[in-house]
C-alpha cells in the first residue's frame, strides 16, 4: 500500500487512524495505549495515513490467541496481523521503548519503509541492572492499578503528576491530567504486562543485518531515567549496524509530550526522505515546516 486515505477515528482503547498519504504506524510503550502519541497526530497527519495502535493484550487491544505465551514475538505477531487486516503491506514504523523494540523485530520481517525509534527498549549491559528495572516496573504498575478508582482525583494534583511522571518525560506539567488519568486506569486492563516481565529478561534483541531494506533512526533522550543509554542504548546500537542515532537534551523516556514538534520534525525528515526515494524525487525543502 503506497498511499491511503481514511477518516480520523479516535477511541479510547483500540487504536486510532487519521492522515492520508503513505502509512504510518506509531506503537507506545509497555503498559499504554494509543494515546501516548497524542501531541504529534495533527503535526504527522498531513503527510501520512496515521494508524497509532494499542499493543496487544494491553487495554483497548486486540487479545493474545488463546494459549499463546505472552512475548515480544507473541505481540510481534499481533502488531503484524494487524497491519495485514489494515491492508499495509509495509509502513513507516514509529515505535518508543517496548514499541521500538516491536518495530524493529517488524522490520526483520520486511515490514518497514522506514523505522524511528524513541528510547528502543530490547538489549542490556547487565542483567542485573535489567532485574532492577523490571523489579521497578513491578512496583510502578502495582501502584497505578491501586490508584485506579481515585485515577481523576489524584490527577488533578501537581504533586501526584510529577510523582507518577518523574522518570517518563522531562516536564510533567506538560502532560494534561485527563491523560495521566487515563493511563492510571488503562493500566489495569494491561494483562499481559505482568506475564511479559517475567519472561522479557529471556528475549534481548538480536542483532540486525546490516542492510534492512529501510533506514533506522534511534532517537535516545541524553537523561533517561528508565533505560539510560550507557546502559541500554550502546548495547542496542551494537546489534544495528548502520543506524543513524541521534540524541537528545530536554527529553525524557517518552517524549512526545516534552517535545511534540521536535519527535515530528525527526519522524517526518526520515520518512520524508524515504518516499522521495520510491518516487525518484528529491525530498520536500523543509519537513520540520509541516511539524511547525
């Protein structure tokens, strides 16, 4: 599919598409939904058919088959099934932490025309310093799931924001109450987390061939409070040979709240570029002017 034209749907759940022109794909996050992408929708729509998912087994996704161990090649397979009832043979692939990880496993099977990736979760210097974030993991969603019923409430306090926020974006007074409300809640629904961090330390990324069949971005924020990239990220571009890696100041974890235009601009350079390629024709002067 080159090029697609559908109406802006939204739920809260499931997923959401809107755009047209050549498909693009935005996966979040363990834990999260569609909705994490929120602040870059109207700056990619113009460019591109946007389809931003819910990962499976998480709220408002699609289930795992039945009897199917939840893994990332189990949510791999999901994401996948999903694009072929979507008709997309191939997309741009967007993905932050486990959705990055997602996109590149897509981009092996030849999924990808192009893959740009905020702090790509999949490979570790320590297994220890991976027990350690899994174990924090743990804690993070056990409380959420306990402050579920109370989710609006304690959304509207500053102090609770930047509590629950602290070591995901640089600035949680930038993410509005209803969304963290939002994600307090949907964070109950997420079934396949808990089973995913007991088996997630056993499934570290395997490297990519050096030539992919599309261009790979990493985009890692330079003070990551969850997957710093010392530890996370030089492991990861290891097994990428090729990938451009661009880091970045004034970010954190999940940046499309900290920056919006900044994730856009970096999206829509390369996917910008990679479609003037197929047509044979030199990229549009300015994509960052779509993103303004």
């Amino acid at each position: 599919m080159s090029s697609t034209t559908r109406p802006t749907t939204a739920t809260n759940g499931g997923s959401y598409s809107g755009g047209s022109g050549t498909p693009l794909v935005l996966l979040h996050g363990v834990g999260g939904t569609w909705r994490v992408w929120t602040p870059i929708l109207p700056l990619v729509e113009g460019r591109h058919a946007v389809h931003a998912l819910t990962l499976p087994g998480h709220a408002g996704g699609p289930p795992l088959p039945e009897g199917v161990t939840p893994s990332v090649a189990a949510l791999v397979d999901g994401v996948a099934a999903e694009l072929d009832r979507l008709g997309i043979d191939r997309a741009h692939l967007v993905g932050n932490s486990l959705g990055g990880w997602i996109c590149l496993e897509l981009a092996r099977r030849g999924r990808a025309r192009s893959v740009v990736l905020f702090g790509p979760a999949g490979a570790w210097r320590s297994r220890g310093r991976l027990r350690a974030l899994i174990g924090g993991m743990r804690v993070s969603f056990f409380v959420m799931r306990k402050l579920a019923r109370r989710a609006d409430s304690l959304a509207r306090r500053r102090w609770v924001r930047r509590l629950l926020l602290a070591t995901q974006v640089q600035d949680p007074d930038r993410v509005p109450p209803e969304e963290l409300a939002d994600s307090i809640r949907t964070s109950v629904d997420a079934v396949v987390v808990a089973p995913l961090l007991r088996t997630i330390a056993h499934q570290s990324f395997e490297i990519l061939p050096e030539n992919p069949g599309c261009p790979v971005r990493v985009v890692w924020a330079e003070r990551d409070r969850i997957i710093p990239f010392a530890h996370f990220g030089a492991p990861l571009m290891e097994r990428l040979p090729g990938a451009e890696l661009v880091r970045l100041p004034g970010i954190g974890h999940v940046p499309m709240w900290d920056a919006p235009k900044e994730v856009a601009r970096l999206i829509l350079e390369v996917t910008a570029a990679c479609d003037a390629r197929e047509l044979h024709q030199p990229p549009p002067e300015s994509p960052t002017e779509s993103a303004s």
